[in-house]
C-alpha cells in the first residue's frame, strides 16, 4: 500500500488520481481549500484523510504533513497538483495577478515539498510528482505569465532529481497537454481584466481560442490519471513525463526549432569561450 498526499484533490486531475489511488488499495491524504469539496466529493473511507490547505500557507503545509504522518506514520507519493492559469499578455497582467499564481503555482508547491521531503529522506524512500504542463516546456502567447511559473517548476523538478536521487527519492515532473477539464474554466482560469489593442492578433486571439476549446480538449483526464497512479510501481522514471498528443508535438516541434538556432548561431556561440591557449 502507498501513501499519497495529494494537493488541489477535490476535483479535476487531483481528484482522479485520489480515487484511483483508493480503488488500488492506496490510502489517500487528499487536500484542498475547501475541505468540505474533498468530503463531499469522496464522502468516508477508511484509507482516506480529507484535509483543508492553503498550499501558499507555509505553517498549514507543515501541519498537514504532520497528520498525515500522525495517521498513516509515511508518504510515499506527493502529487503536488494544485495550480491555477493566468491567462492574458505578459504586459496585460498586473502585478497583483502575477505573484497570485506564482504564489501557488511556484512557492506553493515549494512550501509542500519542503515539509514533506524530511520524513521522505529518513526513510530514503518517496517519488514526488510535480504537475507541470505543455506550457512548462514551451511559452506562448497568451499563457506567458502562467508558462514561467511552470519553467519555474520544470527547474526545480530537474534540480530536485539531482539532489534527491542519492536519498532514494524520486522526482519527475508531468507535462500534460490540453485535458478536457476545467482547467480552462473561470474557476481554474484567471484572465487579465486589462486589454491592449496590440495585443488582439497574438494573446486576443487566445483568450477566444481558450472559450472555444473549453470542454473539447484532445485529452482524456481519466487516461491521465489512469497513467499517474500507476507511477510508484513504474521503474527507471523519467525526469519529465510528457502527456498528450499535444505536448508531444510541441516538445517536437521545439528541438527543431532549437536544432536550427544551434546550427544557424553555432559560430556565435562558440565564440565567446576564451582564446584557446597554445
């Protein structure tokens, strides 16, 4: 049986994941803001502690951990899960906008790493899982903003394998694609109140593309958290897990692009080494 501490639970990815985990026979430390979501949404179970958190509060996370510990005495797997959009022009987002998601999305899931990586490394023994996104690997117009906090935890995730790989612990970090969830719903979604002119033909136009493909996504959410679940008994993880038809091509299309920069700039490049000495 694995422990699963799984953060923005109540519903979407995070609540798939949770009733998978229980349906194997996992028990669930299952989180959220509104904790009367995760209990209505999962109702009792033995193997199941609901729990409220605010992952932007550092103490709340720290308690958490502490009951899921207190109940179940480990943590095997932490989905750190919750997150929300901003979508809309880098220049059109304020600064308020900005640190709100960064808050959860970068500094939240930095707050329950920390509290829940100490009784991992006792153990020598855990696999952290970072939800990332097609927009981790590659930013966009429109998604800027939201795409550099999910860099941000491409970063750390990376970083994170490195330190954590010795200690028996290990970290990969999801990239899904366009899912048919609500994830571009207002709930999950912000968009910037602010609209420049300028901006209509490159970050206007996603804000329609985004209505438009709501609830139509390539993805199917239950294919996702089918694969997740199964990750703790998967050996040699990768360091990045790309999910979707679409986050593939993406991340295809990029090396290409990156493949021509190198062999268009090469010369540059190398150029600003020192002078080899004789």
């Amino acid at each position: 049986m694995n422990v699963w501490l799984i953060t923005g639970a109540s519903r979407g990815i995070g609540a798939l994941v949770a009733e998978r985990a229980l349906a194997r026979g996992d028990a669930v430390v299952a989180t959220a803001r509104n904790l009367s979501a995760i209990v209505e949404r999962f109702g009792e179970h033995p193997r199941l502690l609901p729990l409220a958190l605010d992952v932007t509060d550092e103490a709340q996370a720290r308690q958490v951990v502490a009951a899921a510990l207190a109940r179940f005495a480990r943590i095997d797997v932490l989905l750190n899960n919750a997150g929300f959009g901003l979508m809309g022009a880098v220049e059109e987002a304020s600064a308020a906008d900005v640190e709100a998601v960064y808050r959860t999305n970068v500094f939240g899931l930095l707050n329950v790493t920390r509290a829940v990586l100490p009784s991992m490394r006792e153990r020598r023994a855990g696999l952290v899982l970072n939800i990332s996104s097609i927009g981790g690997y590659r930013g966009a117009a429109g998604f800027g903003v939201y795409s550099s906090t999910k860099f941000a935890v491409e970063g750390l995730s990376e970083a994170l394998h490195d330190e954590l790989a010795p200690l028996g612990i290990r970290v990969t970090v999801i990239e899904p694609g366009y899912f048919r969830t609500d994830f571009l719903d207002a709930r999950s979604l912000s968009t910037s109140p602010d609209e420049i002119a300028d901006y209509a033909d490159t970050a206007g136009k996603v804000r329609q593309v985004a209505v438009d493909l709501s609830h139509r996504q390539p993805g199917d959410p239950a294919r996702l958290a089918d694969v997740l679940v199964t990750l703790p008994e998967t050996t040699a993880l990768p360091v990045r897990l790309p999910l979707g038809s679409d986050t593939v091509a993406a991340i295809e299309a990029k090396h290409a692009s990156d493949a021509a920069i190198l062999a268009t700039w090469r010369p540059v490049a190398l150029s600003t080494d020192f002078a080899a000495t004789a």
